[in-house]
C-alpha cells in the first residue's frame, strides 16, 4: 500500500524548532515509518482531541491522523513534541 505524508503548519515548525540532529532523526524515522506499514507501527491515542496515533521517536511524540482516499492513504502528521509537553492543550 502507497502512503503519502502531510505535515500541517504546527508540525512543520515544531519539527523546525528542534536542534538539527534531532529533527532530521525524527524525520528520517517518520519515513522509516511510512515505509514499514505506519498504523502497525503506531500506538492508538485514548483522547481524540490530540489525533488518533502517535509514534516514539526516542523522548518525541509523533501525533498523527489518516486519511483514506480510495486506494492513496494520507498519513496528516499534526505536532511533533518533547513526551513531556505533547499533551498539554
């Protein structure tokens, strides 16, 4: 199955404001991820109102949601934070 990845704003500069090494980490394993059948790696999250999966990628919290359109799904990656601070609202 094909995957595609969207980030959203809010993902795009949390993963901006990370240290270079850590970021590209994160976004290297993010494609790891789409690559290795996502949802299976991905734990499902109690609270919707975060997104419905997140993956660990060490001491970050990837949170996402999908799509399905026919045969093309839309893996829409929301936030990427610290563990200790992605559940906070």
């Amino acid at each position: 199955m094909h995957y595609r990845l969207t980030y959203t704003k809010q993902a795009l500069d949390d993963l901006s404001d990370l240290p270079n090494k850590t970021g590209k980490r994160i976004f290297n394993k993010i494609e790891w991820f789409k690559n290795n059948n996502p949802i299976h790696s991905a734990k499902k999250l109690i609270n919707p109102n975060y997104g419905t999966y997140r993956w660990r990628v060490g001491d970050y919290r990837v949170l996402f949601d999908v799509n399905s359109n026919g045969e093309i799904q839309i893996l829409l990656i929301l936030t990427i934070k610290h563990r200790k601070d992605v559940y906070e609202k």
